[in-house]
C-alpha cells in the first residue's frame, strides 16, 4: 500500500530522504518556506511542493519533520492540530527527543526519532529508528519505509545520540578518509579523477568484504599484509601518526557536542 508521505524542512537531507522515497512510489509533499528552490521537484510525478505545512500534514499518513532541532517546538506546534489520526509522525533532527515529541504532539501520538544519512538519497542509508510506547505497535512500518532506501536497525532512545555521531556524522567522516587517500593517489602520481576512482572503489569494496563474510576488520587487513610488506609498513606509519586514535577523538568530540545540542534544546 502506497502512503503519502510529507516531508517538512526539504533541505539538504529532506530532499535526500526525498529522493530516496521518490523511487518508491509513494506520493510526496514537500514543504520548504522559499520553494523556488524546490523548482525541479514540482514536475515530477507524485511529487507536490508547498509552503504551507499544514496543507502538507492535513493529507498526509507519515509526517518526516527534516528541519533543524530549534525548529521543531514551532512546527510542531503549527500542524498539531491538522495531523490525521493515527498518522506517523517521523522526526531526524539530532538531539530532538521523543520526550519532546510529546510534550507537544501528545503521548498518544505515533511518534519516532529516525537517523539517517545523506546516502540515503542513492538508497544506501543506514538509516537508526526510535519510538514513543504508543508507536512501538508500528515500529516496522517505518522500518519498511526506510528498508526501501538502506539498511535499518531499530535501538532504543539511549543510543540515539551515539547513532546520529556514527550514522549520520559518520558519512563525512568516511568521505574525508577517501579525500585524504585521493590526495594521496595524486601525490603518487594519478590524475584526481583516476586517484579519486580507485579510492572510491576501493573503499566500497572494503566495505562490502566486511558486510558479505561478516569478519572483523582486522581478519581482512591479515589478509592483505604480509612480513615487512608494504601495506603493514603503511598501516603502521598510519598508526604512529595518530589515524585510528583520531577518529576515535573526533567521534567523541562530535558526541560531545550532540549532547550540547541535546541540552540547549
């Protein structure tokens, strides 16, 4: 059964969950206050734009709230009163809780936190969910919608902010990894684009070994090193320059600071 779905706040990761859904067939509304910007979605099949949030909601069976955490008590509040009975209420901005959700919407109401990432606009997110006890009954109909555009995993609440540093965050972080080593195809000699192709398989490549055979990461780097080869040297200056230990520390200091975020909210 195909549901019509809006999308409130359609920026850089409303439109990405966008144009993941789009392929889905399910009916969008999207809503941004300037939709000029929106131009190129008004022409597509099943796709509506609007400024209007409460025209948005007044129709919709799952409500996606894509904005900012600061926004969110106003918006909330402004299309409380429009949200058909029983319509899903999604919301993905970081630190928002379900605390809150309620505050506003009610304990009655269907309401969950989602974490995707940007991936999720090429149907790659892995994409952490969380529910009130009232939406524990329909948890997986929201995973089935985001199991149409990635991976899911339901967690419980606790986790979300840990989630949203590894999940959400951790798109950049792994993209910066294929800069740097693309930086360092072109210092070896590549051209960038070559450099950045071979990095970019590569690591996707990395990635599928690990999601396939299931193994530890360091049973694949075994496979790869040999004595006093080149790819154990590598790794090891790598390691005494600080990699491992710094991805660690900017995991936790972006942890921290969802849990600033967490606080001001």
């Amino acid at each position: 059964m195909k549901s019509t779905i809006a999308i409130i706040g359609a920026g850089n990761l409303g439109l990405s969950i966008a144009s993941g859904l789009h392929q889905t067939g399910h009916t969008l509304v999207l809503t941004r206050r300037k939709t000029a910007s929106l131009s190129s979605w008004s022409t597509k099949e099943n796709v509506e734009v609007t400024s209007d949030n409460i025209q948005a909601v007044s129709k919709a069976d799952i409500v996606i709230i894509a904005v900012q955490p600061s926004q969110c008590d106003r918006i909330l509040r402004q299309i409380k009163p429009s949200l058909q009975k029983n319509c899903l209420v999604v919301c993905t901005a970081a630190g928002y809780q379900i605390e809150q959700l309620e505050r506003v919407l009610g304990s009655d109401t269907l309401v969950y936190r989602a974490m995707p990432n940007t991936a999720i606009s090429v149907q790659a997110s892995m994409t952490l969910i969380a529910s009130n006890e009232k939406g524990v009954s329909r948890l997986s109909e929201v995973e089935k919608l985001f199991a149409h555009v990635g991976e899911t995993l339901a967690i419980e609440e606790s986790q979300m902010q840990a989630a949203t540093v590894l999940c959400a965050s951790g798109i950049a972080f792994w993209l910066r990894l294929i800069r740097a080593n693309t930086q360092g195809g072109v210092q070896l000699g590549f051209e960038s684009e070559v450099a950045l192709k071979i990095a970019t398989q590569t690591a996707y490549g990395a990635a599928r070994l690990l999601i396939e055979s299931g193994n530890h990461p360091e049973a694949e780097i075994d496979r790869v090193t040999t004595p006093s080869g080149c790819t154990i040297t590598g790794l090891n200056v790598m390691e005494h320059s600080g990699m491992s230990s710094a991805f660690i520390q900017g995991l936790t200091a972006s942890f921290d600071k969802i849990n600033e975020i967490k606080s001001t909210t």
